[in-house]
DNA sequence: TACGATTAAATCGTATGCGATTAATGTAGG
DNA sequence: CCTACATTAATCGCATACGATTTAATCGTA
C-alpha cells in the first residue's frame, strides 16, 4: 500500500481528495452547461447572478454577493456586462451613495421564461433520491468550510 | 408557493442548484485551503498538479492533463510556473519531441513530506463515513457529467 | 519520398476569482 | 463643525480556465 517507487510515506492520491472530486466536478458541471448557456448569451457565472436576481431583485452589490460567495472585485465586472448587454441597471441608491442597487431590466427578466424551457443539466445518472442527498450534503460541507476559516485560522 | 412577485412560473431557487452547491463548495474548499497552502508557497491548482505528480512521475503533458480534467492551455502555464520554482523539469521526449515530459526534482520531492505535515482541511463536520459518501457521490456525479457531455449535446 | 492528415504543446484573447489597495460616502466623538 | 474611523464599490495585478488558433513533429499512404 505504499507509493509505487517506496521511498517515504504514502503519498496521498488524488482520487481520495473530496476538494479535488469537488474541484473537476465544477469543472465538469462549467463544460456541461456552456453549450446550453450559450443559447442564451451566457456564460455560468452571468448566469447565476441573473438567477439570484430572479428570486430577489433590486439588491445591493453586497447582498448578492453574499449569496453568491463573491465579493465586489468579482461582481462588478460580471455586472457591469450584463448591464451593458441590456439585462440589468446599477444605479446608486440615494439614501447612502456607497452602495449600488442592481435591478433586472424587462430583458432580464425575459430570460427566465427562455431559461426554464431548457431544463438545465439534471445530473444523469444520479436517482432524485441521491440527486438531493449529494445536495443537501454538498450544502453542508460548503457551510462547514466556511465556518472553519475563521475558527482554525 | 410561486415565486413573491407571481409573474409567471416560479423560478428556481439558486440554494437548490446542485451546480451551485458544487461551485460554492469548490470556492470555500479554494478559501479553505489558501492559508494552509501558502505555507507551501502553492496555488490550489499548482498543488494540485503537484499531488498527481507524486502519484505518477514522469508523465506527458496531455496525461498529467487528463488526470487533471485539464488542457495544455490551462496547464503549460501552471508547469512553467512550477518549473521556475524549480519544482519540476520539463523537457521534449527524444522519442516523440511533440510531447513534454514532466518530471519532479528533489525539491518538488520534498514538498511531500512538507505536506504531509499539515493534513489539509479534513472537511470538519462530516463524519468519516459521510465523507466517504460525498466523495463518491461527487466523482460519480462527476463522471456522469462528462459522459453526458458527448450523449446529450 | 512527398504530402496531406493527425497529434501535442503552446499561444492568444476573454472571463472569472481574489488579495490588496483606493475612492467615495457615511458615522461617531470631541 | 471636524476629524478619525468604518463601510461599500471599484480598481489593479496575478492566477486560473477555456475556445480558437498556431507551430512543430509524426504518421499514413500513394
């Protein structure tokens, strides 16, 4: 069970890695997905911010990117093109000058309607039974690892 | 149960994207791990190539890649990088001067131990047995994706 | 042998992520 | 009022990813 030239301990396999199964799952699920976003214009990222604000619009910068787990130095850029491809309006919010209010445009919210009929990629081969495990589960060890950044340093 | 607004079909929810879950998880693993790596003076993505390195030495670059779920234009840049910390050599294989060799030196050698020391993040808050779970979960999800790739169009 | 097809790596342009910094605005305390 | 501090976006530089193309080497075959 040693490494294959023996000399020192064990090194660790790739293949036993859960941040490396995670990793090239992303990977797997950007390259699945960027044929059928292309239909719509989109690529993942874009397309996750849009679909954040189908489900609360007129948001903060930094609201989104607490959902999003990103921060303004990603943000802006992703949404300063979509606003210039038409789907959405920054604008800052009067009452306190430093934050920006993104909000969909009637565009932006067209593309839900094309969005839904297209049904994404649905995991094949994985039951509705497994697909909501590995959900939940993936949601689990995401928050953990958030948790633990702070607490282990 | 329709979405606040209820203009038209309800939208998806972004917490029940299983796409999400894994990006979101492979950001925070990519957080996690920052502090712990920069002890090693490596990127996620260099230790990463460096841990398949351990496992097999000597390979070309389209086989590093395959185990990567990467391409010579992600990766030329990578190994160049590594190669200038002197971490690795490349050079042409005689036998097929297309095709580079990658090989380790003593001091990519030595990272292992160095490594090995600091057992990674261990994804707190899952047990050994739900991590085995995941792990196989994630890597079949994983595969389907790519298989799915060439099937569904 | 000659030459078109194939293969492998590298290069280029674009889009993310992110640490560090900056600029602008708001807030609190003297 | 005024200054120190805090907060929010934006900016900048660097490191990935990846589609498309390029370059170099090899292969197949007439």
């Amino acid at each position: 069970m040693k490494s294959k030239d023996a000399k020192g301990p064990a090194s660790p396999k790739l293949a036993d890695f859960l941040c490396f199964a995670i990793y090239s799952a992303n990977l797997a699920y950007g390259r699945a997905y960027k044929p059928i976003l292309e239909e719509l214009g989109l690529t993942y990222t874009q397309y996750i911010a849009i679909v954040a604000l189908w489900e609360e619009d007129n948001q903060t910068v930094s609201a989104l990117g607490e959902k999003l787990f990103l921060e303004s130095n990603t943000l802006t850029p992703i949404l300063k093109k979509l606003e210039a491809m038409g789907y959405l309006r920054r604008q800052r919010d009067p009452a306190d000058e430093r934050q920006v209010l993104v909000s969909l445009t009637d565009a932006g919210r067209r593309l839900r309607e094309k969005g839904l009929g297209m049904n994404l990629v649905q995991a094949s081969g994985l039951t509705p039974d497994e697909f909501r495990k590995m959900q939940k589960g993936v949601v689990t060890l995401r928050n953990n690892l958030i948790k633990a950044r702070g607490g282990e340093g």
